[in-house]
C-alpha cells in the first residue's frame, strides 16, 4: 500500500497553442486528448497512465493542483484518516472528479497548495509497447522526455513570525502519507530551521521538494531524460525555439541532478532533470545542506545565488 | 529595422526596442540592465513597468499579477509589452534582495 510516485501536475496556462507548441515540439509529451473545458492532457512516451501533465486555460500561470497515484484504492480511505490525526480535512471525490481518474482523496498542505491522491487513470500504455519492446520510439519531437519526474512549490516560509510551511508540509507527507527525507538545508542562527526538504516515495531522491517563498506558487515541474547528452541536447531544442532559459545546463549538489530550468510560454518553470542521483531508500540518513553551502547544493558548479532562482515563480 | 528608443527612467538608460519585440528582450539583448528578468512570459511578475510616455501593445499577462486597475493605469510587463511608439518607462520591481536572511529568502 502507500503513495506510489507523482501521478500528474495540473498547469493553468494563458495561451493554449504556444502550450501545446512547448509541451508537446519542445520537452516532447505526447497529447493524448483534450476536454470540453479546453484543457489538455500529455503524457511522456515512457509513462503509461493517460496523462502525466494536464494544461487548464486560465488568465494567469501557476499550478491548480499535483496528485500523486497510490497503490490500491482502499489507501484512501486510510490517509483520509491519517491526515485527518494531522488535522488536515481530506474530501474523498468521486470517480471522474479527477479526469480519467477513479474517485480521489483531495486536501491543501500546510503550504497552500492541492493536492489530490488517487488510485486508478485510464491506462494507455507506454509508446514503444510492452511486447518485446524498443528502448525508444521512432517519431519522439524536441527533447523527448520520459516522464513527469516532481515538482518542486515554492511555501510560504517567514520564521521570525512563526511561518514555516516547508518544515509544516515535510512533515504531514512524513508522519500521514509515509514519504521519506532525502536532502534537507536546515538554515538560522541555530541551524534549526528546516528551509528547504527534499521528499521521495520511488527510489529517486526526491518526488516533491519543498522550497521557501514569500507566498505560495509553484517553483517547477521537472521531466526526466536519460543523462547529459541528452540535457545538452534538450538545451539546443530550447535555443532552436527561443525557449526562455533560466538557468543552462548544470549540476544539482542536493540530489545530484543534471538540470536546465526554462520556463514554458505562460512562465511556468520547467526542469529537464537528467540522471537518477542515487538510490533512495526508506533507512538511507538524510542529508542536510548547511546554510552557507546550500547555492553549492542548488548549483554545484558556481555555489554562488542566482537571483532569479528565488524571486522568480508562478 | 522599425522600431523605437525606449528611454528608463530611474536608471537614466536607453536602448532600442524592434517594433516586434517585447521591451524587455530587446533590453536583455543588448545588454542593458534595469527592467527584473524573470520568466518572460507574463507569468511571474518581476519585470512590471509604467508607460509614462508613449502607446504599447501587450500579450496575455496574469490576472494575478496585472490588475484590471493597473493595466488602466498603464502598468504592465515588460516581457509581454511591445513598443508601438518611442516610450518613457519606469520599472517597478526590484529583483535583488538587499537582504538575505536565509540563504535563499
């Protein structure tokens, strides 16, 4: 039983062709269909669920929610009960709530945001099949994403007047929902104040990261590729469509990751995030990042503040 | 190449905008700095000005961030914001913290 992985992010985008052009020509997702209410539903070529990104046009960028898929449908019932020990009123939602989804399990973090929980979406398959499968498809467009690795939201984090969601959120998905801590930076004059957390429930390093922000919003939402040639080559389809790069290819000291952030055509921030780290696992010791080495922790290379990094997110 | 100067005001710079650019870019690549550089597709907010002087057309800007009042007002974001004349503007954001109290916030 248990969460399994991030099942799907919901975008909301303003302009829903260059959407589509940036989703579908520049990371690669497959379009799997659409709805009267004129969203739109992706998926990675190795993903085999109906869709791992659903884009909802809006007059404004952001996230509406991010659900993460759990094992057996009767898991709902138990966290709904676990969060409800954590004071957090979980509604259970009816089948098709979620599009293409059985009935879900629906509730805000500590942080702002929602999230969903559910146990089944329409199964499509991956593309290369599962009979004697090919290692990839032919026809896949720009970078040729896997699959939607985490996301990473940005959590209202103000400790002088007693705000801390990152360490609020950290630990409700510890405690109720059984995810474990890989990274953390634990930051102030004590070195006590938990700023950044690193969660998992695969064997990655992280399925969702908990940053901290003046209000609450998304910071990205991350899609894996292979490894480093495949980061550079992401990074030329990016230059070739005059896609907003944020930060070009580097390395991440928390979590090890080969990253690009860029930003899709509404200013939601993207990752391509390349390499697998390490294997994560529920007895491995956390690691803590100390404040005045936690830019080596988000850029390894530079170990230096990049600006944009912090201040900028939907 | 049409286009037009776009003066700053607050940091005193001026450069030139191609009339099918948004100010922003155009200011990026020419390496002037000024206007807050965030995610350049009207979605993030940091780079928002005042047309003091002048006529601009803008793409899509969020709600959350542009205002029904302040679009009104001639407030808008540089990165959606393309020059229909030569324009006066001011930005209004700042992108660095002079203080950081926490490493990252």
């Amino acid at each position: 039983m248990g969460v399994m992985r991030i099942g799907h992010v919901n975008l909301r985008v303003m302009d829903m062709d260059a959407a589509l052009r940036h989703y579908r020509d520049v990371l690669g997702l497959l379009v799997q269909g659409s709805d009267d209410s004129g969203a739109f539903y992706l998926k990675g070529w190795d993903e085999w669920d109906k869709y791992s990104v659903m884009l909802s046009p809006s007059d404004r960028a952001g996230m509406n929610h991010v659900a993460y898929k759990v094992e057996y449908d009767s898991d709902l019932d138990l966290f709904k009960d676990r969060l409800a020990e954590h004071g957090v009123d979980a509604l259970l939602e009816p089948a098709s709530h979620l599009p293409f989804c059985g009935r879900s399990l629906r509730f805000s973090l500590p942080s702002g945001h929602e999230m969903y929980l559910y146990a089944d979406k329409e199964r499509v398959g991956k593309a290369v099949g599962d009979q004697n499968p090919d290692p990839w498809p032919d026809g896949l467009k720009g970078a040729g994403a896997h699959w939607l690795d985490h996301v990473a939201l940005q959590c209202p984090f103000d400790p002088e007047k007693g705000v801390n969601t990152v360490a609020d959120n950290c630990r409700l998905l510890r405690e109720a929902l059984g995810f474990y801590l890989s990274e953390q930076v634990l930051v102030g004059p004590d070195a006590d104040i938990q700023a950044v957390a690193f969660l998992f429930r695969t064997s990655t390093p992280h399925d969702i990261a908990f940053l901290p922000a003046p209000t609450c919003g998304i910071h990205h939402a991350s899609f894996f590729l292979d490894g480093w040639s495949d980061v550079l080559k992401a990074a030329d389809v990016m230059a070739k469509n005059r896609v907003k790069i944020d930060v070009t290819p580097t390395r991440h000291g928390i979590t090890r990751g080969e990253t690009i952030y860029f930003f899709d055509p509404s200013g939601n921030r993207n990752e391509t995030f390349a390499g697998l780290g390490y294997l994560a696992q529920p007895d491995m010791p956390p690691i803590t990042w100390t404040e005045e080495n936690l830019w080596r922790g988000i850029f390894y290379h530079t170990g230096e503040a990049h600006d944009s990094f912090t201040s900028v997110y939907t | 190449m049409s286009g037009y100067r776009i003066e700053l005001l607050t940091v005193g710079s001026e450069f030139f905008c191609p009339a099918e650019q948004p100010i922003l870019k155009a200011m990026m690549q020419l390496g002037v700095k000024g206007i807050p550089s965030g995610c350049h597709g009207g979605g993030c907010g940091v780079c928002k000005i005042r047309v003091v002087e002048g006529q601009v057309r803008a793409d899509s800007m969020s709600r959350a961030k542009i205002s029904e009042a302040e679009e009104r007002d001639n407030i808008y974001l540089a990165c959606r914001a393309l020059p229909l004349s030569p324009l006066t503007i001011e930005p209004l954001e700042r992108l660095d913290r002079p203080l950081r109290k926490y490493g990252l916030i």
